[in-house]
C-alpha cells in the first residue's frame, strides 16, 4: 500500500521538473554539444549549461559525461532521455488534440458505402460537411453492402455507409441515416408505367436489367423470387443505376433501383422512362452508418458522423388541457 509520506514525495518530484529544462535536456542529447544545442534553440549555451545543472540537482544523478568534444549519457542520463521523450511526444499529442477544438477539428475520414447512399444523398451531404469542415478530408470508396461492413469489420474503413441486413453486423454498431423506397424502373409505353405501386412478384415474367448478383438489391430480388417458387430472369449485369437506365430505355428489359435515385438521373433521359414503387415490404429499406464502435472514432470520423445523423423528432406537445364541462 503507498503511503502518504510517499504520495506526497511523488507530487513533490513531478512539481520540480521543469519542461523547458527537460526539452533543452533532449536537444543536448540528440546533437551530443551543448553548443550546438544552443544554436538550434536560440538559446545561450551558459544558459542550456546551467539549467541541466539545476536539473542534475534536482534529480540528484549525473545525467551527462562533459568532455572537450561535448557530452555523453551516463545510464541514468540514457533513461531519463527515453521517459523525456516519451512525456514531451504525450505532451505534443495533448496539444495536437486540444488544437483541434481550438481552431477547429482536422483529420481524414475513410469512407466506404454503397451506390444508393452515393448516387442519392451523399453529395449534397458530404459538400455540407466539407463546406463547414475544410480541414477535415474524406476519402470515399464505393463498394457492395457487404463488402462495405467487411471493410469496417478488417479496419479498412473508419466509416460505412449501406444498407445492413438483420445479423449482418455482427458485433459492429450502426446509426440510422437515410431511408429509401425501390421502384421498377421501365419504358413509359409498358403496360405497368401507369400503376401507382406493384408488387415484385408481378415483374417476374419481364426480363430485368439488374446490378452484380451481390448488391442488397439483387438479392432481396432474388429472396423475393424464390419465395414465389420462381426465379429474376435476369438478361444483363451492370455496374451501375445510370447504365441501368440506358439499357431500359433501349428496350433491353425492366430494372429495380431506388426511386430518388431515378428521379436525380431523369434529366438526362427525359420523360421516356417511368418509375413504380414496389410494395414489397423490403422495398422499403433503411441506410445505416456502419462503425466498429462509434465512442473511439477519432475526433475528425466522429464530427462526420454527427453531421450525417439525421435530426432527433421532436417531441410533440402535450394537448392543451380543456376545462370541465
């Protein structure tokens, strides 16, 4: 058990360090002249001479050999330079830190998600954040759902943005983002352009355009499929929504992607193509931030996380009390 005689001593030495005479300390050490220590920190080097003396007093050790040709370490000199070193680097990681809260946070942020959370909200919602975070950069990859949460899992990624399957995650944690509603993308003069909503299983005997055979959606295509004892008849693979919609729009079969997605890529061809919602319940999807654990993200990753959460609900008032009959 520590006594309080020696508790006391303890705080007695820690006050009797002094931080200029430990830096000056190390500058000796690493250029083996106190001369020439003096030079490098503009420092007189009778000054640099009398402080390591004061610290050589205070410790009550020799810490340096002098000699003509400068100075060496004596063993308690060679383990005060490691534990300086390692104070004064804590000490320059404290400053870094607090700097960030000073003059505003900066860092880099690796980011990966998948299409729909690119293609639909992260523009305008990254531009924001870089608007407001100029120090702060982000490295954006895009990548399948899965892959996505493989890469937050492997560290690979600080961030993922994508849609998480029920038991996916695994031990990550997740924070709702965006939601989005899937349609069936096809030619206006198709007989199910004017619906206001189907279901998947009525698509079934129309030949698709779909993404990789991977991608959230392809397979809650094919999960719907197979429930239906059927199967997508599926007649190209691309890679992306835009291709997608040029390969429907000559005629190459029916596609099913997120509705915000079609609407922001409609300008570009016009009115020939229309959208349905499905009303297939996992139509309805949500994107969810993906991180190891939220708590330890650095200050940069966790400054983008709480841009990109979306507004708490507020509450809503309680009714207005109505007096008795």
């Amino acid at each position: 058990m520590t006594s309080p005689l020696s508790l006391q001593l303890d705080r007695s030495f820690a006050r009797r360090i002094d931080l200029t005479s430990l830096q000056l300390f190390v500058a000796v050490c690493e250029l083996g002249s106190i001369g020439r220590a003096a030079e490098r920190e503009f420092i007189a080097a009778s000054a640099i001479s009398k402080r390591l003396s004061d610290l050589e007093s205070t410790l009550g050790i020799g810490l340096l050999y002098r000699h003509a040709r400068g100075v060496d370490l004596t063993p308690a000199g060679e383990s005060l330079l490691h534990h300086a070193r390692a104070m004064l680097y804590s000490l320059e990681k404290m400053q870094g830190e607090l700097s960030e809260y000073a003059e505003g946070v900066r860092g880099h942020v690796r980011v990966h998600a998948n299409i729909s959370a690119i293609v639909q909200y992260l523009p305008e919602d990254l531009g924001a954040f870089a608007r407001l975070h100029e120090g702060i950069k982000i490295d954006l990859e895009e990548h399948l759902s899965h892959e996505v949460v493989r890469a937050v899992q492997a560290g690979a990624a600080d961030l993922g943005i994508c849609h998480v399957p029920e038991g996916d995650a695994g031990e990550l944690q997740t924070l709702p983002y965006r939601r989005d509603q899937l349609a069936l993308v096809l030619p206006q003069p198709h007989p199910l352009a004017g619906r206001a909503s189907l279901a998947f299983a009525e698509t079934l005997d129309e030949d698709h355009v779909g993404l990789h055979t991977h991608s959230s959606i392809y397979r809650a295509m094919h999960g719907a499929a197979t429930a239906e004892g059927r199967s997508v008849r599926l007649r190209i693979h691309v890679t992306g929504l835009d291709a997608m919609c040029r390969m429907i729009d000559n005629g190459l079969g029916v596609g099913v992607m997120p509705r915000r997605a079609f609407e922001l890529m409609r300008a570009g061809i016009g009115s020939r193509l229309a959208a349905v919602d499905l009303s297939d319940d996992w139509a309805r999807r949500e994107i969810r931030l993906v991180a190891r654990d939220f708590s330890t993200l650095p200050v940069a990753a966790r400054t983008l996380v709480q841009h990109l959460r979306p507004p708490e609900p507020a509450e809503a008032a309680p009714p207005a009390a109505t007096a008795a009959a």
